[in-house]
C-alpha cells in the first residue's frame, strides 16, 4: 500500500472504499461492533491491581519539599564549568547556592 494513497491529497470514493474493504477483510483485526464498545470498561476498573501497582512504579516519589522551575540567567562560563562535571550538574548548581546562602 506504499505510495499508493497519499495523505498530501483527499482520498476518492473509489480510494476509501478500497480502504474499507481492506479494513473489513483483515481477519486479525475485525472492526469492534457497537454492542462490544457498550461492553468496554475502564482498565483501572478491570484492572485495579495491576493499575495501583504500575501508578507505583512510575516516576520519581512525591518529595517532602519539591523544587521548583524558574528561570535564570547566568554566565555561559558559569553553566559550562557546572556542565563539564557530568550528569547531575544542576543538583550540584543547587548545592552549591545552598551552600552560598547558607543552608
């Protein structure tokens, strides 16, 4: 089907009925009826295990004090010095503004 419809242009009615044909002749993939959409639940419902367990495993946990984006304008040579000491530079940035404030 490569090259054949383009999305550059309206497919014809003789393109989409081809298109549907094909949709419809698909054996691994038959078109869902209305009275199987009716039947369709919410994963978390079906599954409430498994979405409690992978809401877990994803991203960091809440942090007690949270930072927070801004934006600030520095000195290029400030930025590269922190970026030549590898990944975790911006903590290190941080750290190193605590220690300037004295925290």
């Amino acid at each position: 089907m490569s090259g054949k419809f383009s999305s550059k242009r309206p497919l014809t009615d003789e393109e989409e009925a081809e298109i549907q044909a094909m949709i419809a002749s698909d054996p691994d993939n038959p078109e869902i009826t209305e009275e199987e959409l009716k039947e369709f639940r919410p994963f978390r419902e079906v599954f409430p295990d498994l979405a409690e367990a992978i809401d877990r495993k994803l991203g960091r946990p809440k942090a007690e004090s949270p930072k927070k984006a801004i934006s600030i304008r520095l000195d290029q040579e400030v930025i590269d010095r922190f970026k030549a000491t590898g990944d975790g530079w911006q903590s290190r940035m941080n750290e190193a503004l605590r220690k300037a404030v004295g925290l």
